[in-house]
C-alpha cells in the first residue's frame, strides 16, 4: 500500500521535519485511518537513502495520518510516495 507525504507537522513558529502528515488514496474517514496505526512506513529516495518510520496517530477527520521517521525527512521528500508495510 502507497501513501503520499503532504507536509511537515508544524507549529506556530516551528517545523518538525520528524513527523509528516500522509494521504492514503481511498481513505478519507477517521475510522478507516485508525485501523493504520502502528504500521511501518519506508520512504526510499534513492538506491542507499531509505528513512523508516512509523504511523503515530490521525491527524483530523478527515482520515491524514501523523508518521514519526527515526531521522528527519529532506525537504526533497515532500509530495512524494511512501510504502506502508
């Protein structure tokens, strides 16, 4: 299953490039998100740079989730395509 990364979590004066909201295609409820927490994310951007991460929490209603990486993700990895495992 494929994601999408639509932006950094963010605040009022800062960005935290360690969580990022994802987009799954089809899913657009709360409910249907919540049954993807605690699933594994891989992001690969090349051959030898892959970031492993994994889905925290929902973010709003209308089925985002929040995903926390071990590192944090290059602005490069915006609008890109992550797998769930």
């Amino acid at each position: 299953m494929e994601a999408y990364i639509l932006s950094f979590e963010r605040g009022g004066r800062s960005q935290r490039e360690w969580y990022t909201i994802l987009e799954i295609p089809n899913v657009d409820t709360a409910s249907k998100a919540a049954s993807f927490i605690g699933r594994k994310v891989v992001l690969s951007l090349s051959e030898r740079k892959s970031f492993r991460g994994k889905i925290v929490r929902i973010h709003g209603r209308r089925g985002r989730l929040l995903a926390r990486f071990r590192k944090p993700l290059p602005g490069q990895a915006l609008g890109t395509k992550v797998k769930i495992l």
